[in-house]
C-alpha cells in the first residue's frame, strides 16, 4: 500500500490530530491555535475557517500569510528527525508545526514555545 503524502492529505483531517494531542494532555485548542498562529500568520478565525474547506495540508504551508521567521529557532526531534534538519522546506514547516504541539503537550511555558 503506498504511503499517502502529508502533503496532499485535508488540512481538516489533520489539524484535529493535533488539537486533540495537545488536549489529551491538559492543553487546550486556543492553544494550539495561538502557537499555528504565530508559525503561520493565520489567525484563529482563517484557521477555522480553512478546518471547513478542502485546503491540503501542504497548501496551508505554502498559502500560509506571513512565517514567523523566529520559527528557525525552532529545534530538537519530531518523529526521531532533526527538524531543523530537513531538507524540504515543505516538510520543514509541517514539522515545525508539529514540534510545537510537542513542545505544547509536554506541558512547556508558552513564552519559551513562542520563542519570546
């Protein structure tokens, strides 16, 4: 079977896979929208508005407003890889994503999670 690209998958189908990781462990969906803000440039209301379209994944990263550039000050591990060691920026960004949720559900400070 071959591996679906996360890419082409429905921003509605994932962005609830992070809330709910970040949920499960006592944080809370404003709180996973306030870290995807500050990555993307997006406010709560685009986001929820694009959780109701049929946005791909890889198009809320590439169509994303305004990329914080702190995030490249986002480092460490996501699925065993050096995030700020991949090499396509595409995928770069959707783990940038995903390390903050982490760094989220791990119960960090938002300050330090926002690098203020």
């Amino acid at each position: 079977m071959p591996r679906t690209d996360v890419t082409q998958m429905s921003f509605a189908k994932l962005y609830p896979l992070l809330i709910n990781k970040a949920v499960k462990k006592g944080r809370t969906r404003e709180e996973v929208d306030q870290v995807t803000t500050w990555l993307t440039g997006y406010s709560a209301e685009d986001i929820a508005h694009l959780e109701q379209s049929d946005t791909s994944y890889g198009d809320f990263f590439r169509n994303a407003p305004a990329m914080n550039p702190n995030r490249t000050l986002i480092t460490g591990k996501v699925c065993g890889i050096q995030v700020e060691a991949i090499e396509d920026p595409l995928m770069r960004e959707i783990r940038y994503l995903d390390k903050l949720v982490d760094e989220l559900a791990k119960g960090k400070p938002m300050a330090q999670i926002l690098r203020a």
